[in-house]
C-alpha cells in the first residue's frame, strides 16, 4: 500500500462472494483509488517448508486456544 494511504482510504466489496458465500469470507477489501506501485521487490526469498510448517502449528496453537487474529 502507498505510505500516504490510510486504512480509511481501504472499503470492504459488497458483492465479493456469491449468494452461496454471503458475507466477505476472504476478507477482501477493495481501494477507493487506484493503488501506486512504489516499490518491486526481485530479492524476496520465500519462506522454507519447516518455517511455514512452524507457522501453521503456532497458527493451529492460536486458534485452539480461542486467540482473536487481528487481520
């Protein structure tokens, strides 16, 4: 997101998902304006199998234990 753009700036879609799936069930949120490409990134190294593996155990650990996610 462009650093001068504030969450405000950022709306949830009315009409994201089918009737099947009311609601916004991927959480997908459009922008009032078109977004600024401000940066790309060519040396990003993806995260190796065990550390996303970690992630899904600490996740499942979370969720377990009722954890509020904060998106």
């Amino acid at each position: 997101m462009h650093p001068g753009c504030s969450a405000a700036a950022m709306r949830r879609p009315h009409a994201v998902a089918t009737p099947k799936f009311p609601g916004n069930p991927t959480r997908s949120f459009r922008t009032v304006a078109p977004m600024i490409l401000v940066e790309e990134i060519h040396d990003w190294t993806p995260l190796t199998p065990d550390v996303r593996e970690t992630w899904r155990r600490q996740l499942a650990t979370l969720l377990e234990n009722d954890a509020e996610i904060i998106n």
